[in-house]
C-alpha cells in the first residue's frame, strides 16, 4: 500500500504533480560492500515509488518540491517506523541525475538499478 500526495494549480484545482510513498525493504546483497556488514537481511526502507509533474506544470520546481516533501516525511516517518533510508528506480538517466542532486546513489548490485539515500545523510542535510 501506498501513500499518494497530489499538489493542484490553485485556480483550476488541475492536478499538477503528485509523489507517492510506502515500505519497502533492500537485500543487504545490493549495497555497497562497506555497508552491508552487521546490517539486517532484508533492510527496512523507504519506497518513493513515483514521482510525476503535469507536462503544463514542468521547470516551475514542482518535482524538487515534492521530492523535498517526500523526503522529509519520510525521515519523520522513520522516527517511528524503522527504515535505513529512501529508495527509488528513476526510468531514465536523466531522472537518475535529479535523484544524484539529492543525494541518491545507486545501489551497485541491484540489477534493477536502484538509487538510495541512507536516513543518516537526509538527517545531516536537512539540519545543515
């Protein structure tokens, strides 16, 4: 299950651009060698599963907006619900390098070419 959060155009109340979050876990296998020791097998995380704006609404910063907002509640949400941090599978290279200005990495043995952001770095990010 999913959470879907939709921003709209005032006036028109035309849906704009929506994100969607829910649990997720990651096989340790698929981090980085220096982060799967001593670590849970699958890892509890985050799934940002989508994350669209209306072609009418694009380069108004509406997709950094609502990846901010998605970030954030996922970092509050992991104060009660545990996860080591927020993935997502970008559908294109382009999209990968919007996800790598926010701090996601790929995850190298992953052969669906996941991106992640550990909760520890949005914490620091978010404080600074």
């Amino acid at each position: 299950m999913s959470r879907v959060n939709v921003i709209t155009e005032a006036a028109s109340e035309r849906i704009a651009g929506y994100v969607t979050l829910s649990a997720a876990q990651i096989e340790r296998a698929f981090l980085p060698k220096s982060q799967q020791r001593n670590r849970p097998d699958p890892l509890p995380a985050t799934l940002l599963g989508q994350l669209a704006v209306d072609l009418a609404f694009q380069a108004h910063g509406h997709a950094t907006s609502l990846l901010l907002f998605a970030l954030r509640t996922a970092l509050v949400a992991s104060e009660t619900v545990g996860s080591m941090g927020v993935v997502t599978h970008p559908l294109d290279d382009g999209v990968r390098g919007f996800y790598g200005r926010f701090g996601f990495q790929d995850l190298p043995f992953d052969p669906r070419r996941a991106m992640f952001v550990r909760m520890v770095d949005l914490r620091k990010s978010f404080r600074g």
